[in-house]
C-alpha cells in the first residue's frame, strides 16, 4: 500500500479506561490486573476479601440509591436499525456508557458503592452505622438532585431522550454470597431493598422519591418534600443546605487492611479501589465473581470494550417466591441451593448466571445462553431444557413457594456498561424485558416466547399455548407457551420429518444425492436375498445447519411413497439421546402402527393382530417398557437375570421386525441421527445385517466434544454404507430457490448477486438472508400487471429437476427492465406460492407476482441476518480471545487486507500474539492467501510441523515468496482476506 494510517486515526470504541468523565481532567485508574477486576464488582466485595464458607451472611446498615434510566431499550433498537455496516454496537456502547458514567460518577464523588448494574438501572450503597445514616440520608439526597439536574432529559445523536428517575431507601441489610468454587455471585437482601424499588417505581423521570424508612431515618427539617396520595413515600423537592459529611473521611475508614498506590497531585482518585496494589489472595477470590469471557479479556490484556456488540443470545430469568413462613437462613439455603442447581444444569451447555437480584419477598438470577465464548447450537432448546430441570428441582426445595421461568431469544447488547473504573457485563434489549416480564406474569411454570418456540425446533407436544395477557412495557409480545418437555406425557411415534414437500415446487440442485439414493434402493431390492453380492443398505447426508438435509430426505420419501414402497419417516430431537431405546421405540410404533393408539389397552390389541406366532406371543412382556404395555410376564422371562433379559429383549424386537417386514422393503428414514441414543445404534447395527430394512439417514457432522459411539461409527463406516457430505448448491440455483421462497417469478440481479456471494450455496443462508429483507422492507412483493405477462416472448421452464433459462421480463426498483422470469410448468407461467414461509397473512390465489428493491435501498450495506450471525458467531467462539479480537479488527479493514494494516489498529496485547494466531486461523481456514489465483489454489499450510510456515502466493520484488516464516509476516506486508467459509 502506499499509504498506512496512523493506528490512532482508526474509530474504535474508546477503552473504558481511557474515558474521561465531566469536567475532571484525568481520572486515576491503576495499570495492575487487580485494579481491572476490582472494576467488576462493588466495593461490597473487594473489602471484605476473606473466603468464608458459601453460602456467607454478612448483616449491616446503609443507604440503597436505585436509578432507573428510561430510553435504553429504544435506544439499543434505534442503533441497530440506524447503523450501517454492524457499527451499531459501537455507537450504542459510546453513548450509553457516556451517560451511564457521568451518574455513576456522580455518585462515586458522593463515597457511593456501585452494588450492581441491572440491565438498564443500578443500585448504589452507601454502608454506614445506624446513628450516621440521617446525614448519609442527605448525602444520598443531594447526589440524586444533582443527577437529575445534570443528567436527565439528555437528548442522542438517533433521537431517543434518556430519563432518570430516583428512589432511595434506608435501614438494616444483609449482604448474600452464594456459588461454589469456581464462581460467585452476591445480593443484597433486606426490607430496604424491597422499599428502594417500590419508591422508584413511586417515581417519575426527574424525580426522587425516599421510601417510608428513610423518611423516617433523615434529617427532615433539612428537606423540603411533596406528599404522595396514598403513600407513606415522599417527593423530595430540594435540601436547604449541604450536608455536613466528609466523604474523604468516609473513604479513609474502607480496606485498612489492603495497601493501596499513591496518586499524584495532578490526578484524582475518585474510587479507591482504582489504587489497589498487587494481593494474589485477593485477585483470586476477585476473579470467581467475573464471568469467563471478561476474566479472558483481562488476562490477555485486551480492552473490554471488544465485548460489546448486539448479539442472538438466549435470556432466562429464574424466580424464587419464599413461603410466608421462611426464615432469611432458610432463604439464604434456597438461595444457595438454586445457585448450585443453575450452575450443574447451565454449564454443560454454555449458560451462565450474569447477576442475582433480592426484591418483592423473592430472588432472581439472571441467565444467559450464547454469550461470547459460549455461542453453539441447539441454544434455545439447551436454555429450555435446563430451565425445565432447574424448576423441577426448585419444586422439591422446602421454603420455595412458586418457581417461576421466563424464556425469551432474540438480538440483544451484550458488553460491558458502566464508569471506567466502576462497570459490570450485562445484557440489555426488548427481549430481556420480555423474559422477566413472562417470568412475572405466568407463574409457577416455565414459559417462553415464539422465537424461542420456532428454534427450539422441538415436537409441538413439548408446548402449551398460553393465553395472553397484559404485560407492563411489553406491547406486542407475540404467542406465549409453556414448556412441559417430553416427560409430562408418554409419546408413542415421533411427528413426520417437519419439512413438509410442496406440490409444484421441485428439490433444486440435489440431482446427484437422488440418483445415487435411487441406484442404491433399486440394487438393494433386486439383490437383498443373495448376500454375498455386494450392496448398499444405508445411505447417509452429512451436512451442517442449513444445507437442505430434511428437504432431501422429504424429497426421497415423496418419491418412495409414489412407487409404493412402505417408508417409516421420523425426525429426532435432542433431547432423545438421553432416553435408552428412544429410536428403536419410535421405529417399532411406526412399523406396528401403535404410534396412534391412545390407551395401553388398544395397543395391546393392535400388537396382537401383528405378532402371531405362538413363540412370539408369549414373550410379549418384553415390549412392556419399550410401547407403553402390560402383558402378563411370562415365566420365562421372570427366571432371566438382567443380561440376559437384555439379549432377549434385542433378539426378539429384531423377531417381530422380520415377521412384519417379511419380504418387503422397508424403508427407514431418520432425519438428525447425531441424536441417536447408543442403545439404539447398537440395535440398528444388528439389525442391519438381518433384515431387508434400508436405511436413508441425515446427520450434522459430530464433533469431537459429541463423537459418536462405537455402533454409529461402525455403522458410518461399513462396506455397505454410502456416506455423502453435502456441499453447497450450484450458483446457478439461487436464482429459483429464491423464486421459490419468495413465491414469485422473478428477482433482481442485483438481488441474485447478492444471494450468490451471501449464502454459498446455502439454501439456508439464502432462505434467512431475504426473510431479513423481507421483514425489513428492503424488498417488496408487486403483482404482476397484464400487459407486463403479455411483453414475455420467452419463459423458463422446468420438466421436474430441469430447468431451462429463457428471454423474458425483468423488474428492479419499481422500474421494468429486460432480463430473466422464472417460470414453472411447461408454457404457462408458475403458479405463485403463497409466501407463508415469510409471512402468515399473506394468500395471494394464483396471482403473479415479482420482486423488486427498495428505491433507496443499497444491498451493499446490510447486515448479515442475526439467525446467521449466530451461526458465526459459534464459530468464532471456537477461537481463543487472541484470534477473536484479530479476526474482528481484519473485518473491519475489509474482506481483504495485509497484515502490516492490521497489526497497526490492534491493541497491544493481541499485537504481541499476531504471528501464532494467524498461523491458527489459516490452518482452521479462517483466513487465506489473498493472492492465490483459483486454478493453482494450494494448501496454505505446511505439513511439515518441525517449521511453522505459512503458503503463500504474494509477488516481493518481482518474485514469488510461497513460503515464508510466520515472525516474517510483518514485514513483508503478506496479503490475507478471510475466508467465505
């Protein structure tokens, strides 16, 4: 390049340690690690730095401030939709932490504690003898008047006004450790935190409000306050003078027994916590109160800010309502029994307690699924089947009255929020509010909203639709159910493989994996009974989220069905690999069509009619626990020892399938066997070998934290199985799969060019990029005019999988211009879907329809839809914090870029890990040479692992470098661009 910027003329969010707050000119901050995570809790915590035994109680006074900021929500909404690019979370962060920090500091200036952040309030403490609180009271007053004077009513670059409003409260607390000993987390509990939050919800913007205790605990001829009709609260309206409290004599009497730095004359140390000098005791016990992904930031010295950003995550609020009669002991032991139920549950399946709050007689943890560094799939189903375990287990917990769940998944802010040297990570946006709204308004049951219904992509028997009701803040919530599982009732038969085929819309692109299917079917049923010929009987797709999997195996099973071969069709789900048998159950209902009956006793009947022979008959007790029976235990049976009731049990459910297949072919069709249970598998390989049974299979790829059990993979690796892995489609079917989503006959070129760099042949990807149009009204839908059909001299037509491109009319932002229309249905145009797929209301009865892009719309700018950021965001998650911050900095230099660039805008401590963590990221295909040429693409890794050494195809000095060292990149200015996959 000719040109390499300054690295400080590079935008980024500024680190919280370098901001500067009001009018102070420099903010002391200390350079230790210690100083870092004492940032990330109240000095509640830091002071006390002695392990005890959890759970701990520690009993005090003081004075509770609660600010609650109205406009946060929106605000997060207006960055997202406003922002160009994905800088949204950027902006967000900049803002919402400048105005968070100027009434934070506010309140350290005035000796306050920062208890904890809660979404979009905090809660302050000023700790204090009893006799002092009246003037800690005054204190506490005046901050609050100088907040509202100098903070409320502040207006953002987006529009959105942000408003404070103030209650304050007094008298005896207690403070609440709980965890175990690998993370804690504390609450305040007590009748002041009750009445805090009752006086702030007493308030309005630009109001302070002190509840009944602290009205009677201050200096009331200093204040002058409004009475509340019907309230024991006041308003406060001002003080008349100052109080006489020496806040530096207050700081002086905190952590006598820690040291702490000096600051120079020139800098003011406004939280002395900031000054803490290095105590390995402390810092560890410090360190159990930060979440993982902050305690990686710090360690590798990278700023916070690079954990801000809008996210899809997965919210779960947990609420405990204690019985009348329980003691603060027996709530602390419910407390901490919850805690450690959350954890065991969560942590096998990346969730994570963020905060514990104590208010209305209750406590509350705060959870979430999908945070960074804790991104995978299955999210929504991971977060209700362990919100349904840990409400069974607060069910049995003795002084627990009602245990309540809310649900709820969707985009939210996830980073870090606060002042630089008082701030916590935390979890902002409507879905946040939606889940603690659900978990307030249907009680007792775990509940749960439609997004998280749809990606849970469990059996509807799992769900009860709720009735709705009003929810405060909440406008359109959408469906509501509640989450039952599978164990509320018994279920016989899995539903039908959920893609369901759509007559006149043919399977795109997967010509290859049909016909081999076909072949291998067709040799099958003309060679099964001669054994020593060779063929297939188990075919099986590989392929990740998205690549068309259930559509292919809906395709095979339409076709299968019309040649009239018999097909047992079932999808699995993930929680089925935790029930012994779960497949080999399903299988069996299906193949003796019990999966419909109703009661034990008309599946008796059934089995019955089915199982005839007198030696079969009389082990029928065998199917007792696998299809919900009572047949009498024949004594045979009753003399077997568990082994060999075992072997029995496998040889005869392999019996009574041979009677019943007999010398038909069956076909087997499994949709998600990654979900097989062992048991199962290791049927399914005995049965294999002897039964006509064939066996069409998709999976996603297992992985080396999930690998498959020893069965699976002798089944997977057999003679007679064909193990395809589906790649992405062709580019030239993007065109009509997005005809075919869209439920129109025609799109934009600029439209498919999009697609086609966008999805990767994903049909997915495809189907989610232009839902998020669609919805977004970046696209529109336009009928079809008359004398538009009539300018149409040529179609493109299909005979089933062929299809044929013609002249035809072509329609981009609402002008008509010459190009491609698809048409379906030999010389007369396709008939249009109705696009149920992207929106319910619309039924269009045969109509014609196009797409076309908004007047104003550049396609260029939008943002990858948050269903596929997920997808990459369980990706990068995989990465170690070094990789992470370099991929995100390389991304924002652009598609491609030379390593010089980037190491000039990354911060310093992934600077100094630069060279093995591109060596990383090319071997996992993360980034490439940006210079190789497509037809002498090379692998850019060595396989050599004496030398770690990079491929690559940049020209230096007129010559050809393809191996170079790693600690030579910098200098070189070696060419890399990430990779599409």
């Amino acid at each position: 390049m000719d040109h390499i910027p300054n690295r400080h003329a590079v935008s980024f969010v500024r680190p919280l340690t370098r901001l500067r707050v009001g009018r102070q000119k420099s903010i002391f901050a200390g350079t230790y690690k210690i100083c870092k995570l004492a940032a990330n809790v109240p000095d509640l915590v830091v002071y006390e730095g002695v392990d005890r035994p959890i759970p701990d109680v520690e009993h005090f006074h003081g004075v509770l401030l609660f600010a609650d900021i109205s406009g946060f929500t929106s605000l997060t909404e207006r960055y997202t939709k406003n922002s160009k690019k994905g800088s949204g979370a950027d902006h967000l962060t900049r803002t919402l932490n400048g105005y968070v920090s100027e009434i934070v500091d506010h309140i350290l200036r005035a000796g306050g504690d920062i208890v904890n952040y809660a979404g979009d309030a905090m809660l302050a403490l000023w700790k204090e003898r009893r006799k002092a609180l009246s003037e800690i009271l005054t204190l506490a007053v005046k901050c609050s008047l100088t907040i509202q004077d100098k903070c409320d009513n502040k207006e953002t670059e987006v529009g959105v006004k942000l408003r404070v409003k103030i209650g304050i409260s007094a008298g005896k607390l207690s403070k609440v450790v709980m965890g175990d000993d690998e993370s804690r987390y504390y609450a305040l509990i007590g009748r002041a935190v009750d009445e805090v939050r009752k006086a702030e919800g007493l308030a309005s913007a630009n109001t302070v409000i002190l509840s009944p205790n602290a009205w009677e605990l201050c200096d009331r001829d200093n204040l002058v306050v409004e009475k509340i009709e019907n309230e024991r609260a006041v308003k406060v309206r001002y003080i008349k003078r100052d109080p006489h409290y020496i806040v530096e004599d207050y700081l002086k009497t905190m952590g006598p027994h820690l040291e702490f730095q000096e600051v120079g004359v020139n800098k003011k140390a406004i939280r002395k916590t900031s000054r803490l000098l290095p105590n390995p005791h402390l810092e560890a016990i410090l360190r159990k109160y930060l979440l993982r992904t902050v305690l990686l930031k710090i360690d590798d010295a990278v700023p916070l800010d690079y954990l801000s950003e809008m996210r899809p995550a997965t919210v779960v609020f947990v609420n405990l309502q204690f019985v009348d009669n329980a003691t603060m002991f027996h709530q602390c032991q419910c407390i901490q029994a919850t805690c450690l139920g959350i954890n065991n549950e969560f942590r096998n399946y990346q969730g994570r307690i963020n905060k514990v709050f104590m208010f209305d007689k209750g406590c509350t943890f705060l959870c979430a699924f999908g945070l960074p560094g804790d991104k995978g799939e299955d999210e929504c189903a991971n977060a209700l089947q362990c919100s349904h375990n840990v409400h069974e287990f607060c069910k049995k917990l003795r002084y627990i009255g009602v245990a309540s769940i809310g649900v709820a998944s969707g985009p939210l802010f996830c980073g870090v929020v606060g002042h630089p040297l008082r701030h916590e990570y935390t979890v902002i946006g409507r879905k946040v509010n939606l889940a603690a709204r659900l978990m307030m308004t249907y009680p007792g049951m775990v509940s749960c909203d439609d997004e998280t219904h749809y990606h849970a992509k469990m059996p509807a028997s799992y769900f009860i639709e709720l009735p709705k009701r009003t929810m405060k803040g909440v406008a359109n919530p959408g469906t509501i159910y509640q989450y039952l599982s599978k164990k509320h009732q018994k279920i016989l038969g899995k539903p039908r493989i959920s893609v369901e085929k759509e007559d006149d819309y043919p399977l795109l692109g997967r010509e290859k994996e049909m016909k081999i299917f076909q072949k291998a079917l067709k040799k099958f049923i003309a060679t099964k009974s001669h054994h020593s010929v060779n063929y297939s009987q188990v075919i099986m797709y590989e392929g990740t989220v998205g690549y068309g999997k259930s559509k292919l195996l809906t395709e095979i099973i339409r076709t299968s069905q019309n040649e009239e071969q018999r097909v047992l069709p079932f999808e699995l789900g993930k929680m089925d690999i935790t029930e012994p048998y779960y497949t080999i159950q399903t299988m069996m209902a299906l193949l003796l069509q019990v999966n419909h009956c109703k009661s034990y006793a008309e599946r008796e009947r059934v089995l019955l009619s089915k199982i005839t022979k007198p030696e079969l008959v009389d082990d029928l007790c065998l199917l007792n626990d696998l299809l919900f029976v009572k047949f009498a235990i024949s004594e045979r049976v009753s003399l077997m020892d568990s082994r060999t009731k075992h072997r029995a049990f496998r040889s005869y459910v392999i019996a009574i399938s041979k009677q019943n297949i007999a010398s038909d072919t069956v076909l087997l069709v499994i949709d998600q066997v990654q979900y097989i249970d062992t048991p199962s598998w290791e049927l399914i390989l005995q049965m294999r070998a002897s039964l006509p049974l064939f066996m069409v299979m998709a999976l996603r790829p297992f992985t080396a934290e999930k690998p498959p059990c020893q069965a699976a993979v002798m089944v997977m690796r057999s003679q007679r199985t064909i193990y395809i892995k589906l790649s992405g489609l062709d580019p030239s079917i993007i065109r009509p799969l997005a005809c075919q989503i869209l439920g129109v006959i025609s799109i934009p070129r600029e439209l498919e060019m999009l697609l086609t760099e966008r999805s990767y042949g994903v049909p997915y990807y495809c189907e989610e990029i232009l839902r998020s149009l669609y919805f977004s009204d970046l696209i529109l839908l336009e009928q079809l005019d008359e004398e538009d059909e009539d300018e149409s001299d040529a179609v493109l037509s299909f005979n089933r999988n062929k299809i044929h491109v013609h002249h035809d009319v072509h329609f981009q932002r609402g002008t008509r211009k010459k190009s491609k229309l698809l048409n379906f249905g030999g010389g007369e145009l396709q008939k249009c879907r109705n696009v149920v797929t992207m929106d319910r209301n619309y039924t269009y009865d045969n109509k014609q329809f196009i797409c076309t892009i908004g007047e104003t719309v550049n396609l260029q700018e939008i943002t990858i839809p948050l269903t596929l950021k997920g997808i990459a965001l369980a990706q990068l998650d995989r990465m170690n914090t070094t990789e992470q911050v370099i991929v995100k900095c390389a991304s924002i230099i652009g598609h491609t870029f030379t390593t010089k660039m980037l190491r000039y805008i990354l911060p310093e401590g992934a600077e100094q890990k630069l060279n093995q963590s591109l060596l990383s990221l090319v071997k996992s295909h993360t980034f490439e040479c940006g210079s190789k040429a497509d037809e002498d693409y090379r692998s850019l890794i060595d396989n050599s692992q004496d030398t770690p050494l990079l491929q690559c195809f940049c020209n230096y000095k007129g010559e050809s470098e393809e191996h170079m060292h790693v600690d030579d990149v910098d200098e070189t200015g070696k060419l890399l661009e990430i990779c599409s996959s």
